[in-house]
C-alpha cells in the first residue's frame, strides 16, 4: 500500500513538475530568427518557381509556415533595405539610401531602435553573423546597435580589392572580418565564411537555449562576387549561383535541426526573406526574379518583391499562402507584437501583421506601400492589387549584353515618361499600362502619394518632408 501511495505520489509531483515546464515555456517568449540574403531573386527558391535549385530545407520551412507572395523589401538597394528592416522606418525617413561605401563618415543613427535593441529591453541574448552595411565606423557597428555579439563583414563582400572596377571606377581597401568590434582577419577567400556563420548561428542558439533570443543571419551570398565551399561546388543546374542558393539552403536546414535538437522548434519565430532583387548586370552569376519586371536597383516589382517565409509553430498554422502586401517595415512591429515587446518612441513606418499571420485579419496592416529611391524620389506605389509609378529614370539591362562570370554588363537608363499603372492580379510582368482605363484609381494612389510626399518628401517633385530624421554622422 505504501508503494502505491509512494508512486502515485511521485507520479503527480512529475506531473505537476511537466505542467509547471510548460507554463513557464508558454511564458517565455518566442525565439526570433531572422534570415537575410543578399540580392536573392524571388524565383531563387524551389516554393518560390525555382526549378533548377533544389531548396528542400527552405521548401520544407514554407511546407510548415507560411508563404507570402507580395513581400516586399523596403528599398531596392542593400544599406537601405537593412535600415528598413531593423528599425520599421522608410530608409529615407532616417536619412539612409543607397549603399554605404567603406570609411562612410554616416551610419545608421544611434538614436534609431533596432530590432535588436527592442528585444534586448525584454532580454533576448542578441547576435547577428553575417553582413551590417549600416556604417563601418566604431560608433555605427551592430554592438552600438542593440546585439551583443558580431561576427561577419562591414559592407558588402565586392568592396575589396578583387573588384572588377577596381582601378578604373573604385580603390577599395582590404575586406575586413570582424569578431564584435575587433578586425581580426582581412579576407582574400570567402569560400569558408558561409559555413563558418552557420556554425556561429548554431552555436549561438545553443549558448541562448534557455532564455530568449534574437539571431540574425544577413547572409554576404549571393551578392557577387559568388563563393562556394567545396561541399556544394558543382552541385545544381544554374552554375555557381544555384551552387551559392544551394549551400544557404543548407545553412538553413542546419539551423532549423539545432532547433529541434534542443527543442526550441515550437516557440521560436523564423523568418527567411531578402534584402532586394536580383542584380541583374552580373548575367549568370545573378539570381532571377522572373516573372517580374527588372531587378536590383529599381522600384518595379523585380527590383523589392522578395521570398518570403515565416515559420511558429506556436500561433501560425502551417502549410499556408498569403498574397496580402507586406513589407520590410512591417517587420519590426509585427515582431513586438508576437513578442509582447514595447515599440520604439520614435515615429516608425511598419505596422503589426500578426493578425494576418495569425489568419484573424484578412486584410495586410497598410492601406499602401511606397517605393522610395535614390536620395528621396518616390517611384512607385502599391495599393491592392495595383501598382503605380510616378515618371522618373530608371536603368535596365534591355537592350544590353549582360555580364559573365563575375564581370558586369552595362546598364541603359531609361525615363519613364508618363504615370503608368498595372495590375497586378493579371499582370505580374507590368507590361500593360492602364492609367487611361482607370483614371479614378490613379486619382486615389495621388492622394495616398501626397499624402506620404508631405510626410517624407520627394526631390523628384521638389517636396520637402516634415518628419524626416538624419543618419548618424562622424564629423
């Protein structure tokens, strides 16, 4: 009788101890990983079209997550995409565009709050491997951002002396490897640095595996100039860039199995998008975002619409489609919501897309997007289903040879001349314009767009904003 009572005893203590586990698991906070690719087209992954790229970790990912098809990117080119991103803000709303050049005297402003930053007031451990791009100086580098630990690269990977304009059109300097805010290599061969930011990832994870954290991942790949390890050397049916598409894909499959290794699957947020279209002068050593409109560098849709997969176990049904806009912006709200974090005093851009994540809300958060670039010209809008652009010059490989094996074709450069509208239910390609057909539609995207012009201005109408913010400066 005494060994009965004895075990029920230590029966209901396990139970109690099991319950207790998973209250203080439910409490706890979801995971957040964030991976970031460089100049990865939207028809670079298997779900995404890709049919000469085998992606089956990232395939999988989507299989049990979720899959938006409207993603966008918040500006087409890398410094600005990752300011959007991170801080839920229009790049030109605090001063950055384009992409920083080494020994940039900008940064992104200490004053902005980061993703990172957001979370760490809630207290994630927070680090990121791979690319910043968000100002090289001391006083910029990710540790005066929000995360505790920096492995990876200043800018991108091309800005070295192995530049094919290197001479003619740039004097770069050594490409430098930071470890936090310490040079501890300059790189001749970037062959290892995938796998080497896959390892730290993981061990990362591991060291965090008992309190929240944030990991970023922005991969340096498949930026050119394009490096391989050997293990996946010769492996796909596009040449050296699927080989590139391939080894990040295995880089995701390895930290997706940490996860579950240590059962971190269920309550940890994963993310896998990319910072702009593919960079289409590069010829094969460029990605693809066919079917849309150009790359890299514009507005249309080539240019900001990226893949787009987000993974929770937790709250988000799997194996699902979203066609709703969302944008880069949308992220860092959207983020503090999942994670019961407090938003940035500051005014940002993004709104919360839980709900529509969650499948509560039907509609995307934002009545309309908008495609800044340069310094503050305002190319286009999305609004529903159609796209508008405004008349501006815009550079295209039409008409021109592309370029081979690491070496750039040139671009034209072309003036839109007229506002032109498409849509995009029906035409993915932007080849219809059909601003005459529908007049009241462009009336109602010129309103938004006055909208946001009073707001953040636009140099291509001579308007200037009201509530823009400046990046950091060192002088």
């Amino acid at each position: 009788m005494i060994r009965i009572i004895t075990i029920a005893i230590v029966f209901f203590f396990c139970l109690a101890c099991k319950n207790q586990a998973e209250l203080e698991t439910i409490k706890q906070p979801p995971n957040v990983i964030l991976i970031f690719t460089d100049d990865q087209g939207y028809r670079d992954v298997g779900v995404f079209g890709a049919d000469d790229i085998p992606t089956p970790n990232l395939d999988k990912l989507a299989s049990e997550g979720i899959k938006l098809s409207s993603f966008y990117s918040a500006q087409a080119v890398c410094s600005a995409s990752r300011a959007g991103i991170l801080t839920g803000c229009y790049p030109n709303r605090i001063g950055i565009h384009n992409a920083f050049m080494p020994n940039s005297h900008i940064g992104l402003n200490p004053k902005e709050i980061t993703l990172a930053e957001m979370l760490k007031e809630k207290g994630f451990a927070t680090g990121i491997f791979g690319k910043w791009h968000l100002g090289d100086a001391k006083e910029f580098l990710p540790t005066r951002h929000g995360f505790d630990e920096f492995y990876g690269i200043p800018y991108s990977n091309d800005m070295w002396p192995l530049h094919p304009q290197q001479g003619p059109v740039f004097d770069f300097g050594p490409l430098p490897l930071y470890q936090n805010e310490t040079v501890i290599d300059t790189i001749t061969d970037q062959t290892f640095l995938t796998t080497e930011i896959t390892a730290r990832s993981i061990d990362f994870i591991k060291r965090n595996k008992d309190h929240p954290f944030f990991l970023y991942v922005p991969h340096p790949q498949p930026h050119v100039p394009l490096f391989v390890s050997e293990k996946h050397k010769g492996k796909s049916q596009r040449g050296l860039y699927g080989d590139v598409i391939m080894e990040i894909d295995w880089s995701v499959g390895e930290i997706l199995k940490t996860l579950k290794e240590h059962n971190l699957e269920e309550n940890t947020i994963v993310i896998f998008t990319s910072d702009n279209g593919p960079w289409l002068a590069y010829g094969n050593h460029a990605g693809s975002a066919l079917p849309f409109r150009e790359g890299k560098g514009t507005a249309w849709e080539g240019g900001q619409r990226e893949p787009f997969i987000i993974k929770y176990p937790r709250e988000l049904k799997a194996d699902r489609l979203i066609n709703e806009p969302l944008m880069a912006i949308d992220i860092l709200p959207t983020i503090a919501e999942a994670t019961d974090a407090t938003l940035p005093n500051n005014i940002i851009d993004g709104k919360s897309a839980w709900s529509l994540l969650r499948g509560i809300e039907k509609k995307g958060p934002q009545e309309a997007y908008f495609f800044y670039y340069r310094i503050n010209e305002l190319h286009g809008v999305r609004y529903g289903k159609w796209k508008m652009y405004f008349p501006h010059n815009y550079r295209t490989m039409e008409g021109q040879i592309p370029g081979k094996d690491g070496q750039p074709g040139n671009y034209n450069y072309i003036d839109l001349e007229e506002v032109a509208l498409y849509d995009l239910s029906k035409d993915l390609s932007e080849t219809k314009n059909l601003a005459e057909d529908y007049p009241e539609v462009v009336l109602e995207i010129n309103l938004l767009a006055n909208e946001m012009r009073y707001r953040l201005g636009d140099s291509l109408m001579e308007i200037d904003g009201e509530e823009t913010r400046l990046a950091g400066s060192i002088e």
